[in-house]
C-alpha cells in the first residue's frame, strides 16, 4: 500500500492524471464489491465511476490512517446503498419468471439436490432480498457473501457493532421468509 | 416448505463464488474524463456564468433605461407636462392629504 501512498503524494503536489493509476490498481476490488448489488453492467460500470469520482472530490479528507483501498472500500458500500434506496423506489426490476425453472426447481425441491451454479444463486439472493432495507442488503452481503466480520461491516458502513449484529440477524429472517414466500409460490 | 439452514448456507456458499465481471478496457479513461469535466466545472462555473450572465444583465439595464426614456418622452409629447413632474405633483398632493 505504500504505492498508493506514493501516488497519493503526487496528485496532491499536482500531478493529477495519475490518478488514473489509482484507478487501474483498484478498479477491480470496487467492481467487486459493487456487483453483489447491481448485476447489470452498464449500471456497474457507471456505480464503478460514481464511487471513483466520490473518492477523487473527498481526496483532500482522506488521511492515510487507514490504507487506501479500506477507504474507497467505504466509499463503494455508500455508492451501492445509494443506489439499492433509489432502486428501492423504482420497484424490482426482475420478475420470479427471470429467474428461470433450474432456480425454482432447486428451492422447492428436496435439500439433497446438488447446488446451484454461482450465478444462479446470486441472481435468486438478489431477487429475494428486495424485500430487505438497503442497510440489511449491505450488512447480510458483506458477511455471508464477503465472509467479512462485525468489526469490518461496522467499519465499512459507519455503524456499531451492535447496530450491524441486529440488522444481520433481522435480515436473515427478512431473506428467508422472502426465500419461503418464493418457494410457496413455486409448488 | 421450509428454508432449511442447510439450504440457506448452500445458497450463499454458491453465490459467494460468483466472479464480478471485468471493467472496460476503456474504463479508466472514461472515470479520467469524468474527473477533468467535474474538475473543470468546479473550477470555472461560477466565472463562466458571470461571464455569461454580465453582458445579459447589461443588456437588461440598458433595455429599461432605454424604455423608461421612450415612456418619459411619449408622455411628455402627448401631455404639456413630463413625467417627473407629474410624479412631483401626485406625491406632494398625497403628502398634503395625509397630513
């Protein structure tokens, strides 16, 4: 992390195309933090830019105490709960039917099937934690599908730990319900 | 039918696998051309809209200026006394009815 650092000093002393190499260098790990909230490309891609834009205009509060790629980690997580609120008002977007029969075939059928195939089992997650808050998306994504801590999903979305513990355990009750309401909907 | 924790914990284990889909090429230059547009803008709108405003606020002025003139001299054609002294008039006679 010490290049970061060193790019950092050079933007701040005016050189700031290079930025463009912060960019290159993380671009990847906010990609992936972004696409556990919106799977469509275009809208990664310009979730992606919004978080990179936030990071450059707030570069001057940035104060190194913690590594860089943490801090804009901070800023992507605000990105996606931004924009889970502004899709919240929207409504969904994808209909059970999208979800295809492979996905619904395995919900509603014995334990003992084999697991679905990654993608899969994002988009049915994605599908059934719209009847989640955008702060139970964030927390339940960062420590089921992240494998991140308390202590980390505290530091990334400004919360207390205690704050994170009530939202993770309202949101899996929340998201199997969702899960159960489906299945339901499947027999 | 329930949503067994085994069931659950498989659903999660799989989707945790799904690799994020790779940036552009193109993405870094288009993020760089975003940042100089919001650079440029931070640094020049409030220059470049006075710059815009300045000479739409001259011609303002200048257009009422104008306009007052042409009423002062139409009404000063049409009656034997001007403008100003009409106003003059009104007001003293408003002065003296109040006290």
């Amino acid at each position: 992390m010490n290049d970061d650092a060193e790019i950092l000093a050079r933007i701040r002393h005016g050189a700031t195309d290079d930025f463009a190499e912060l960019i290159q260098r993380h671009k990847s790990q906010v990609f992936a933090i972004l696409y556990r909230y919106e799977r469509d490309h275009h809208k990664l891609e310009d979730l992606a830019q919004e978080t990179f834009l936030r990071a450059w205009r707030s570069l001057s509060q940035f104060d190194a105490r913690a590594p860089f790629n943490h801090w804009l980690a901070r800023i992507a997580v605000n990105v996606a709960l931004d924009h889970l609120r502004k899709i919240k008002r929207q409504q969904a977007e994808i209909s059970l039917a999208d979800l295809g029969d492979d996905v619904l075939d395995w919900l509603s059928g014995p334990d003992d099937r084999s697991d679905l195939e990654s993608k899969q089992a994002a988009e049915l997650l994605t599908f059934a934690m719209r009847d989640l808050s955008p702060a139970e998306q964030v927390v339940i994504t960062m420590q089921e599908l992240e494998g991140r801590s308390v202590k980390e999903i505290a530091q990334r979305t400004g919360s207390s730990g205690v704050a994170v513990r009530v939202r993770a355990m309202r949101a899996r009750a929340k998201l199997r319900q969702a899960l159960e309401r489906i299945q339901n909907t499947c027999l | 039918m329930l949503m067994t924790n085994e069931k659950n914990d498989r659903l999660f284990k799989a989707a945790r696998n799904e690799a994020p889909p790779a940036p552009d090429a193109a993405f870094d230059t288009r993020v760089m051309a975003a940042i100089r547009r919001s650079t440029h803008q931070q640094t020049f709108s409030i220059l470049d809209r006075i710059n815009l405003l300045f000479p739409r606020i001259v011609f303002a002025s200048a257009a009422i200026i104008a306009s007052c003139l042409l009423i002062e001299v139409g009404v000063g054609m049409f009656s034997h006394s001007d403008l100003s002294s009409k106003v003059a008039e009104i007001s003293e006679q408003w002065i003296f009815a109040a006290n």
